[in-house]
C-alpha cells in the first residue's frame, strides 16, 4: 500500500491499537511492556478511567474557545504549577515543548531588550526542540546541517564551567536540561549548577531550565529543579503533563514578563489541554505523596543495577528516577538490543552517547517492571550468546 506521509520518522512496523497500565498491545494482540511511554508522554500510563471520565466530559462539555476569553481550568492549572514548583511562577500555555522553549527565548529576549542583551548559552549535546528558535538553541550541529541560518545569538558550552567563558556583556540568558534526554540521560553536578544559578543571579541573567522531559515528577519531584533545589527565572514543561494530551508550558518568576500583545497561541491551554494536565497532576500528585512512586523508582534502579552486574552488555547507569541510561559496552549495538525488545515485547529507547534510555509511564505496576526486566535479561541471554560469551 502506497504510504502518504513525509518520511522524517524511521518508524518500526508495529501498529498498537490499545493500552492498559504500563502495557500495549498490537493490532495482533500482542503484549508489550512500555518502558518508553512515548518518549516521556503517557506519565500516567494507559486506560485511566479517572483521566478518561474527566477528559471525556470536558470534550462533550466545551474544548475550546480561544485565549480571547478567560479559561477557568487554565488558571487552575497555572496555579497548581506555581504551588508545585513551590516557588511563585506565572504561566504562558502552548502546545509542545519546542513551543514552549519558543516562548522562554521570546521572553529572555524581551527582558534582555532593555540593557540591549540578547545572547543565550546552551549546552552541547543539549536538545530543545526542532523549530528555529529552539532548533537553534539545540547545542547539536548536526541537526543544524542543511537548515541554516539558524537564529543569531547561541552559543554552545561544552560543559557547565565552559558556560562561564561564553558569557559575554550581551548575555541575557543561559538554558538548560538538568538531565539531557536525548545527550545520554546525564545529570549536571548539582553543586555546579547551584553555584551556576547564584552567579547567573548576581549578574542579571535568567536561567531558563527546559523541564520537557524531566518535569511532573519524571525524577521523583514535581520538577528537576526542585531535586536539584534551585529556583530558575523560567522552566518549560510539556510531555508528560497532558497524559497524551498535547501541552506545553513555559512558567516565570517574571509576573509582567510579557505584556498584551507579545505573545500567544490560538491552542495553548484550551479547556481539552488544561484539563488533562490538571487530572495526570492530581494523579501524580496521590503516587508522590503515598510514596508508591518512590517504590516503583527503587525497584527499577535495582533491577537496572542488576543487569549492570550480570551483563557486561550494559557498563554503567545513569540518571534519576524514572529517567534513567544504561552505557552499553564496546561490541554491542545499541539498535539490536531495541529492536531484541521489540521482539520480546518491551519498548526501549535510544539515546545519544550510545545509552539505552527507559522512560515508563510512572504508575507503572511492580509486577511490570519485574515482567519488563525479566525480557531485558533474557534478551540479553541471547545477545551474549551470539557473542559466545
Ligand atoms: C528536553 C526537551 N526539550 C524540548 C523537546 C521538544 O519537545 P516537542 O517534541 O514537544 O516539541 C524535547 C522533546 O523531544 C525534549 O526532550
């Protein structure tokens, strides 16, 4: 059959047809256990029938009606952000994480309008998303190739103490991924970037942390922030707030940072968007607090270290939470033990540095992880085997 689309994803063959908790099943029926949720999206897994029932109503109810109007589940939402961070922050909505990071740059460089600075310091192998504000703040060349000129004023570090030497007197901003998700699931030094944040404050240049994939609990608190106990002048999430839902979301400790008129979006936090997220932050919020996601953390790191142990397949771990990287040893292909998982039926992810990257949905069962581990080994029984070693 002749196939429409654009050919910008490397897809595999698999249709998924539903889901139920932290497992899909394929148009034949087929079980998967997800350690993916769609690259950090379905935080709460699949076939909530709380999520469902309120999504559900809203969408007979009313979607939307444009931010000419006030949105009552918008400001709900905005309000629980700001006592979630547990700092005061203001929110602008949108509808993806590029989006968002968009609007953070838009809004840096306003404020950095003013002193007439307008330079932002991003890292290397950092990822903020694919349209040009954020494809440019992307501290990744090769994503650049063949789409230049890419915006003026970024500069990419090489590691945070580089940061210092690219801060200039136009410096405005400098932003970040606490844990890069696409550079291998690597944690910055917490004491660092403390020490980064105080100095960026005694020089008046806003931090901006890109919480897409790290934030609504993704670590095991609301935001990378709070783990990493800082106060960021921005944050951007998206991903795993909506439940599948599209959202995103840029929130500043800056109230008049944007005035009528500098920015908007026709979608951005319409009734369907600001629903769903407020529902997957109650939802969280109950695993958070009755400690059964702490237990889900400490069983996955476990059993991860475990496969470290047994399997030189795997040679060190990395990141926090439910964010997590495995380094994979010199002779093993990073491909073949995705596409091993596949055929065992567990979805894994790539990342760079050659990590395997897991990202389940965060209400995943106990029973589930153990059934997704216990693929992973035997999986790599096999690959071993082939090697025989
Ligand atoms: C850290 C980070 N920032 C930004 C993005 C872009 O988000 P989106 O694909 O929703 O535009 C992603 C996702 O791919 C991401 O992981």
């Amino acid at each position: 059959m002749k196939n429409y689309l654009l050919s910008n994803y490397n897809r595999f063959g698999i249709y998924f047809d539903r889901g139920e908790g932290a497992t899909l099943f394929d148009r034949d029926g087929k079980r998967y256990i997800d350690f993916a949720s769609g690259i950090g999206v379905n935080s709460i897994g699949y076939g909530n029938n709380e999520f469902s029932k309120a999504v559900s109503e809203q969408v007979s109810k009313l979607l939307h009606t444009s931010n000419l109007f006030r949105i009552a589940p918008q400001e709900e939402l905005a309000e629980k952000i700001s006592q979630l961070s547990k700092y005061q922050l203001f929110s602008f909505f949108a509808n993806s994480g590029t989006e968002a990071n968009e609007s953070a740059i838009k809004l840096v460089r306003k404020y950095g309008s003013k002193t007439g600075r307008y330079k932002i310091v991003t890292l290397e192998h950092s990822f903020h998303g694919r349209t040009y504000g954020s494809l440019s703040a992307t501290g990744q060349v090769s994503l650049h190739e063949n789409f230049q000129p890419m915006l003026d004023g970024f500069s990419y570090a090489k590691d945070i103490e580089d940061i210092y030497n690219l801060i200039d007197d136009k410096t405005i901003g400098v932003m970040v991924e606490l844990i890069q998700g696409e550079g291998g699931v690597e944690p910055l030094p917490k004491e660092e970037i403390q020490r980064l944040a105080q100095y960026l404050k005694s020089k008046d240049i806003l931090l901006i942390v890109d919480e897409v994939q790290t934030g609504i609990y993704r670590t095991g608190e609301f935001l990378a922030s709070n783990y990493y106990e800082i106060e960021p002048d921005v944050i951007t999430l998206a991903k795993g707030l909506g439940g599948g839902v599209p959202i995103g979301v840029m929130a500043t400790k800056l109230e008049n940072g944007f005035e009528a008129g500098d920015h908007g979006s026709t979608f951005g936090g319409n009734f369907l968007a600001s629903v769903a997220g407020l529902k997957v932050i109650e939802i969280l919020e109950k695993e958070y607090k009755s400690g059964d996601l702490q237990k889900r953390i400490e069983l996955f790191e476990k059993r991860l270290n475990q496969l470290v142990e047994k399997f030189p397949i795997y040679t060190s771990l990395h990141g926090i939470g439910l964010m997590r990287g495995l380094s994979i040893g010199k002779g093993f292909e990073l491909s073949t033990i995705v596409e091993k998982g596949l055929e065992h039926g567990v979805i894994l992810l790539k990342s760079g540095r050659n990590r395997l990257r897991f990202l389940p949905p965060l209400t995943i069962s106990l029973n589930e992880i153990e059934e997704g581990f216990f693929k992973i080994e035997k999986l790599s029984k096999e690959i071993l085997d082939k090697h025989g070693k």
